[in-house]
C-alpha cells in the first residue's frame, strides 16, 4: 500500500465508523482499518444504541439497522444476599418516540461500516496497526502488517486500550481507579419467553442496572435482545483487584443470584465476553489532537458512567472529528493549532460539557462505596421489616427501622451523603 | 459452569504466536501484586506453573485487564483477523 489517503481511521467501531462516514460524505479520501475479521468482532458492550446520535447519521436507521429490541423500560435493582428492592419505569412513549434500541455488536457494526463504505471509504478488516508513523513529530500515516500507509490525518479510534494514543504520546496508561473491568453473557432464551418473563410486547425491551450485588463499586447490568439476554456484571478494576475475587466467580455469584436466576433459567450460554471500560470522566479525557492525529471515542475515555452512555459520546467524538478533518483539508492545515478545532467542538457539544459537569462524580463514588454495598443492603432490610405482619406495634416497628438504619450508616453520615449527592448533581 | 466450559462457546482464531507475555520473568518470583494477572483476568489466561507464569493467550478475550493491573504484561493488539472473534458482543 503506497497509496496516500487524506485520512486513515484505525478502528471500525461507532466513533471510527462515524468519522470515516462524515468525511467520505465530505469528498474525502477515507481509509480505515480494522483489526477485526470484520467489524464489532472485538468488541462488546452492555448495551444499547441511542437513537437521538445515531440518527444524526443514519435517519431512521430502525428501519434497516440490525437492531435488537427498543427500550420501553429501565430497571433499578437494589441488591442484598437474598432478596430485591426494584424500582423501575416503563413509558409507553418510548413506543412512540425510540430513546434506546438493544443490539449485538458483532450485528450492528458491520451495517453500520457499509454506510461509510457506501459513502466511499475504502474499510480493510484482518489490518492490526502496529505503530503511528511519525516524522519531525507529526503524525504522517500508519504502520501495519501489509506495511505502511500515510494520510495528513489519522483518527485513532481503536478503543479503550488504544495502543495508538499512547504511542503517539497522547496517553499515559490508564489508573486502575478510572477503568471498569466488564463480564457479560449472552444467554439464548425463546423469543416469547423473554416476552413474558420481563412482560414485553414483540419488539420491546428493557434495561436494567443492578447494584449491591458484589464488592466495592460494582453493578450488574442486564438487557433483553430478540432471543437472548445480556447479562453482566462491572466492577472498578481497584475493587476488583483489591477484594482478591475472581470476576468469572463474582458474574456465577450475580447470575445465581436467587432474583436473577429465574430470570435466565434454561437458557443457553452463547457467549463470553469481557472488555474494559473507561469510566474516569472528564479528568481522564486523554489529550485528543497533535500534528496529524485526533483521538476519539473510548480511546480518548469518553464514557459517561453516571448515565450509562457511550456509543453516543463515540460516534459524536467520531462526527466532531470527522467534520474538524474536512475543514483541516480545505485550508490543507494538519497542524495541532488547526486541528484543535475538534477539542473546542467537543467541549462546546453534551461529550465534554456532560463530562464536565459529572467531573467529581467518578471519583466520588470510587471512594464512598457505601452506594453500591451499604445502601442496597439497608434498604433491603428496611423493606424486609416494614413488610412483616406480626404483633410487633407500628411505633416500635418504626423505631427499630430506624435503628436499624442507623447502625448501618450513622446519622452523621447519612446526612453528610446526602448533601454530597446533592451537590453532585446540582 | 467452569471457564473452560465457557470459553468453548466462543469463536477464536487462534495465531501461532502469542500476542501477552512477561517484559520481566524475574518480577514475577517476587510478585508484588499478589499475582494480580492471574487474580484479574476474566478468562483464566494466567498460571503459575513451575515457579513462573504461564500463558494461555489462546484464551484470551483481549479486555486488557492484565496489563491495567501489572505493568509486567507485555500486552499488543493480535495479528490483523486472530484471535476472539465475537459472534454477538
């Protein structure tokens, strides 16, 4: 390959495919390469796709995409050793207006390359890029395994382990605090068991968060697909480490899990997977442009972990990106100056605003893990109690609910809690 | 079910060479993260066989736990098209 493209974007995942989708539609020469044997085979995620960011690039892509389920409701689940507090909110107007759609990657992905390929960028899967190639400090193209190719700008759009952003210089490895170790399967169940286990029409579905269900800042997440369910579990790679537990041994922990077993009984296991997560925020957002290269998606650790949101931060980073290499080639200008452009248009959109704002969240909750264990644990008690019919007077009952609560988490404490929460978010 | 058992449900194409090792055999004797390769890796990748690590990269779902918890893992991204080729994700 001695061809010159005006990009190249190494990584064809929702933030790769974004960028390479608007700068092929903007008369550019694209070129991206996937180390995949196709799209979406290395990758995996909770998860679902949002329709407000996806639709930016593909109107009324529901029509046409691989798309599993729309989501009609979301479910919190609040975790002791054998019992369940649930708490959730189904909306017939998610019937009407789509908000969230439930799909597999290795699905979803390659429908969603064909439309930067039908746009004209040329993607070549089985391509792993060894290194940046980099001449008097900028970045001038790629080094991979079919040999080098050059471009004026490279997109590194190759994940949450992005070997590119770090060997560009862009990157320190990560802390084990900002990155979340996931463990999900994908469980086989018939179409209308799935339907009536979590009381679902033909096309509709759910998604839950699951907290209390394990050490430290740890959740579960699960998700309905046509005819599987996603089930898996998150936990912060510092509490993993530090709690000496095995995270296949805490998934089997989660999955029989006397409220979550039912749920998944007589299923087929179909997969397992496991992935990082960049859950950091704002304060890990790697440095994302340098002579000749833009980073984005989960390889600059634009993940927002408060609301669960990632594929739409990916491939806004990807359209931002994309747009900002357009207006670099008219002025033919690669430069760092010229390319900054794509920090401020982040910066000005919901990705950096939205991280910004959640800044101190991240690490707040890494170190008050009383959310995630003691929370869900006095409230299953709480809930316990209250619930019992016996001869015990409504007075005491309060009394020792009370107590109970207390002992679990001081009143000091409790308000302290309260008013960090609220400052938090406020 | 064992993670052997599970892992025989995913797809791999599996490359000669292995794409993880130790920078640094000699760390690993006096370990000073307890092992945390073999304690974080959600595939069962790591062991300790005969005083040293062992590798069963064939394994290996890429996640990138093991080189976050010890900077001892070699870790690079496997040949264009080798190793976990995920049917669903």
């Amino acid at each position: 390959m001695t061809e010159k493209f005006d990009s190249i974007v190494v990584g064809a995942g929702p933030a790769g495919i974004a960028a390479a989708y608007t700068m092929a539609k903007g008369g550019l020469n694209v070129l991206v390469l996937e180390k995949g044997e196709k799209p979406g085979a290395k990758n995996m995620f909770g998860g679902v796709i949002f329709r407000h960011h996806t639709e930016k690039l593909a109107p009324e892509f529901w029509k046409t995409a691989p798309i599993e389920r729309h989501v009609v409701e979301y479910q919190y689940w609040f975790l002791a050793k054998d019992s369940h507090v649930l708490v959730s909110h189904r909306n017939q107007k998610f019937n009407g207006q789509y908000n969230a759609f439930t799909v597999h990657r290795a699905k979803f992905d390659p429908w969603f390359a064909k439309l930067a390929e039908d746009a004209g960028a040329v993607l070549i899967n089985r391509t792993t890029v060894d290194d940046v190639l980099k001449e008097d400090g900028k970045i001038v193209g790629v080094e991979t395994e079919r040999g080098d190719v050059r471009a004026d700008v490279v997109i590194a759009a190759d994940g949450v382990n992005s070997m590119l952003a770090k060997q560009a210089g862009l990157r320190q490895e990560i802390p084990e605090d900002a990155v979340v170790l996931a463990v999900k399967e994908v469980i086989a169940l018939p179409k209308q068991r799935i339907e009536e286990r979590f009381n679902l029409g033909p096309e509709e579905g759910i998604a839950a968060l699951l907290v209390g269900c394990g050490p430290g800042m740890h959740a579960g997440f699960m998700y309905t697909n046509r005819d599987t369910i996603s089930l898996g579990i998150g936990i912060n790679m510092r509490d993993l480490d530090k709690s000496k537990q095995r995270p296949n041994d805490l998934f089997e922990q989660f999955k029989n899990h006397p409220s979550i077993a039912p749920i998944v009984k007589d299923g087929e296991l179909k997969e397992y997977s496991a992935h990082l997560i960049p859950e950091g925020g704002y304060d890990y957002v790697s440095k994302i442009c340098m002579d000749g290269m833009l980073v984005a998606g989960d390889a600059a650790m634009l993940v927002n972990a408060i609301n669960w949101e990632g594929t739409n931060l990916a491939m806004t980073s990807g359209m931002l990106a994309g747009q900002t290499v357009i207006e670099a080639k008219k002025r033919n200008d690669f430069s760092t100056r010229s390319l900054f452009k794509y920090r401020q248009r982040l910066e000005d959109s919901f990705v950096l605003r939205d991280l910004k704002k959640y800044r101190d969240v991240p690490k707040f909750f890494s170190s008050n893990s009383q959310f995630f264990t003691t929370y869900p644990q006095a409230l299953n008690e709480l809930a316990y109690t209250w619930h019992i019919v016996d001869d015990e007077l409504k007075a005491d009952r309060i009394k020792r609910m009370k107590a109970m609560l207390f002992k679990r988490r001081s009143k000091l404490r409790l308000i302290q809690d309260a008013y960090h929460l609220w400052r938090l978010f406020s | 079910m064992s993670i052997t058992d599970k892992l025989y449900r995913n797809r791999y194409k599996v490359d000669e060479d292995s794409h993880l090792w130790i920078k640094d055999l000699k760390m690993c004797v006096k370990c000073p993260f307890e092992f945390a390769c073999i304690r974080v890796c959600p595939t069962d990748v790591y062991k300790w066989e005969e005083n040293k690590i062992t590798i069963t990269y064939d394994a290996c779902v890429e996640c990138g736990a093991c080189r976050i918890a010890c900077y001892d893992v070699g870790w690079k991204n496997p040949k264009g098209g080798f190793g976990i080729s995920y049917k669903y994700g």
